[in-house]
C-alpha cells in the first residue's frame, strides 16, 4: 500500500506540470479545464490505496462491508452533490471525490486491521524508507528492464 500511495504521488506531481502543456499543445480548448485537473490529482493517491485495499476485501470475502460502504457512500455522494453543485459547481466533484475516497481509505484502514490484526498499518512504516524497501525497488527495476521476463512465465520467490 505504501508504494502504491507513493507512486501516486509521484504520478500525480508529473501529471500536474507535463498534462497542462500537452493540452497547451494538443487541445488549446480544454485550457479552462486545468484548474479543476490540478485539484483532481489530489485524489490519486488515495483511490490507488482505495483499489489496493478493495481487492483486498474481496480476496478476503468480506462482500457484507463492501456493500455496507457502497450503500453509505451512495448516499453521501447524493447528500454532498446536492448541497455543494450549486455552491461550488463543478469544484463540488472534487470535494465529494476527496470525501468518498477519503472515508473509504480510513474506514478500512480501521477495519481490516481490527478484523485482521496482521494487517495493521503502522505511519512510521508509510513514511520511512529502509533496506527491505530499496532492495524492493531496486529488484523492481531490475526485473523491470528486464524486458525478456515479460514474455517468459510468472516466478513468484517466497
């Protein structure tokens, strides 16, 4: 989960100065638009947690929370559209875009670890790297380069 937020970030940072000069280039019309793009990145990082963390719960058979968030969060997307549409306009997207993926990465980062306590998340974790996360990296890009692995059949090491 850690490298999924991080690479978000990282994919989010890139998208906020290269996408407005492709479409200075490209698609000079949608220029008005880039405002309501750079605010939208915000949001990258936690639906990258959020999909990491739903096939989790489907791994883990756990449809009864998927469905009791889908229910509460239908609900609260129809609440915050209609209150904040005609208060903020399209702006509105991106706060019940940020409230949603945001109640959905907190709620089961409180859940799955009460449920699974192997699961438990420590911050310091988040933001440290240390060696196990270099040489992840570092093997990452290797069998990244890689290019005739690709081709050949999945190894997983344990």
């Amino acid at each position: 989960m850690k490298y999924l937020a991080w690479s978000g970030i990282a994919t989010a940072a890139g998208a906020f100065f290269l996408v407005p000069i492709a479409v200075r280039i490209l698609f000079p019309q949608y220029l008005p638009a880039i405002p309501l793009f750079r605010v939208m990145l915000v949001t990258i990082p936690l639906y990258l947690v959020y999909k990491f963390q739903k096939s989790l719960l489907i791994v883990l058979r756990e449809q009864r929370m998927l469905t009791m968030r889908l229910v509460t969060e239908m609900a609260l997307t129809g609440v915050l559209l209609i209150i904040l549409l005609p208060l903020i306009g399209l702006y509105a997207i991106v706060v019940e875009f940020l409230v949603t993926y945001g109640w959905r990465v907190m709620l089961y980062l409180v859940y799955l670890p009460r449920k699974y306590p192997r699961l438990k998340l420590k911050a310091k974790h988040i933001l440290r790297f240390d060696r196990d996360d270099w040489e992840f990296f570092l093997r990452a890009v290797r069998e990244g380069l890689n290019w005739k692995r690709w081709l050949g059949p999945i190894r997983i090491q344990v």
